[in-house]
C-alpha cells in the first residue's frame, strides 16, 4: 500500500512540475506579446485600418460659400449684395458601401499580418526556450561525466603510484575530460547566446535570467496528418491575407464603376438683396432671395453619354 501511495505521489508531482514549465513558457509567450515592438507595430496598423472604415462610409463634409458682389447685380426687387450658401455632395447609390467593402478587406489582410506576425514571434519563442532548455540539460549532463571522469581519474592515479597500471590509462581519462571542459565551454556560450536572444524576443533585459523546466512536457499531436494538411490550407494567415488582399481588389472594381456614374448635389444659397429706388414694391422691395440646387452630373459622365447617344444615331 505504500509502495502504490508513493508511485501516485511521484506521478502527481510531475504533472504539477509539468504544467507549472508549460505555464511559464505560456507567461514568456504573453510577455513578448505585449512587449515586442514588431508585433506592437502590426497591431497598430490593424487598428489604423479599422479606423478607415466610419471615414469612408460617410458623406463628405458640406461645403460652405459666402460671395460678395462688388458690383451688385440688379434684379426686380433691388440689388445682389451679398450670398451664403452650403452644399452637400451625395456619390451614387451604393458608392459608400462599396468603399467600406474595400477598406473591411484591407483591415482583415492586416489583421492576417498580424496574426501571422505573433505566429512568428512566438515560434521564435518557442524554438529558442526549447533549444535553452536542451542546453542546460546538456550543460549539466556534460559536468557530471567530468565529475565521473575526475573520479576515474583520480582511480587511474593510484593504480599507476601502485605499479598496477601505466600512465597512458591516466592520460586517456585526461584528454577525455579536456574534452569535456572544451564542450562545456561551447555549451556555455551558447547558452548566453540563447539567453540574450530570448531577451531581446520578448524585449526584456539581456541580464534577465531564463527559467526553464526540470522535465519537458508532452507534446502530444492528436490531429491526423490530413487534418493537418487542411489546417494549413484553411488557416495560414499567409493564404488568407493573400485571399483578403484580392478580395478587396475585386471590391475595388466595383468603387471604380460606381464612382463613374453621377454625383448628386444639394445645396442652399441665401441671397441678400438691397432696396430697390423703385418705390411702387412695396413690402417686395428689398426682399431677399433663398435658391435651392442642383443635381449635378460630372462632364465624364456626360461626355459618355453623348458617345452613348450619337452611336445611337449612327446605327439609326
């Protein structure tokens, strides 16, 4: 019974230490998702992109006028001295929405660049805390064969004052633990190398150590090799950014016909008027004038249809 209590006891702690590294690991990859400036600079551009979207889908701002006629035009109630107006353009109908489409696609290929982007930063991550992980097992696996070998080593010495064996055995075991000490001074370097690499990934301290884990969790792939294949083609962020781009291209034609057709404009013009030396107006005399207007078709569009028209008579 105390046997099976204390396999459960060794099985539970390991599954504790495994998910507290995987938890760390997880802690590194927020870190650099908050800090690493490349990624910082793809989120922005996202959300420059999505602030487009209100601005193209509104009208264009109204235009006031106001004029002054320094010779003032005479009509029946008096003279033209002044006149206000305010205008607003209205694009064909459709126009707005079809821009939205455009910049909706634009924002959506952004956000597959950003994504990809994390992809990226955290595989960067991952790749370098595994290879840090490897290293540090292989600097400690490297100093306990030297320990040993020291221990031979110190072994071969007594054989060889006790006359039971040569110099050459002790000479082995020598250039073995050089060896060793050569490899773990490569270890070494390479470790600081991961270290400050992994730092600068997630824009944190050179000098800022690196916890890695005991023991390596399981990685378990449960996702057959086609699932994977159709996760590839379905998700790539590569491919779906691509797919977005031609999207908006192809929503971009569209604008491109609607803005050929006409603009409607409507506008307001206050005319003040002075008063008349003709004193038979009466209470007309010196009224002012309000003006409505106008539908304005673009010369475009009227140049097409004037082609359209004398090819009809043509054919007529």
């Amino acid at each position: 019974m105390k046997t099976i209590v204390k396999y459960i006891i060794i099985i539970l702690s390991l599954l504790v230490i495994k998910v507290q590294a995987q938890t760390e690991l997880d802690n590194y990859l927020k870190i650099g998702a908050e800090n690493n400036p490349g990624l910082k600079a793809k989120f922005s551009e996202y959300n420059a992109a999505l602030e487009k979207i209100p601005q193209v889908g509104s009208l264009p701002d109204p235009t006031i006028s106001f004029g002054y006629f320094i010779t003032p035009v005479e009509t029946r109630v008096g003279p033209q001295q002044a006149k206000f107006g305010i205008n607003q353009m209205f694009p064909w109908f459709g126009t707005l929405n079809a821009k939205k489409d455009v910049v909706i696609q634009r924002a959506k290929a952004s956000y597959e660049a950003f994504e990809e982007a994390k992809s990226k930063l955290f595989f960067d991550i991952k790749s370098a805390y595994f290879n840090l992980y490897f290293v540090k097992k292989g600097i400690i696996i490297t100093r306990e064969n030297i320990a040993i070998l020291s221990t031979f080593q110190q072994l071969a010495l007594i054989k060889v004052a006790t006359g039971k064996s040569s110099v050459v055995d002790e000479m082995r075991v020598e250039m073995e633990i050089n060896e060793l000490e050569n490899q773990l001074a490569y270890l070494l370097d390479t470790k600081w190398t991961l270290e400050v690499k992994f730092n600068k990934l997630i824009n944190q301290s050179t000098e800022n150590p690196i916890v890695t884990p005991d023991i390596l969790w399981d990685g378990n792939m449960k996702m057959s090799k086609e699932m994977l294949l159709d996760s590839v083609t379905n998700q790539n962020h590569l491919v779906r950014q691509l797919d977005y781009k031609i999207a908006s291209f192809q929503k971009q034609e569209v604008v491109v016909k609607k803005i050929g057709s006409p603009k409607i404009s409507v506008g307001v013009d206050y005319i003040l008027i002075g008063n008349s030396s003709n004193s038979n107006l009466g209470s007309e005399n010196g009224r002012d004038a309000i003006l409505f207007r106008k539908l304005v078709l673009p010369f475009h569009c009227i140049g097409k249809n004037i082609k359209l028209w004398l090819g009809k008579l043509h054919l007529k």
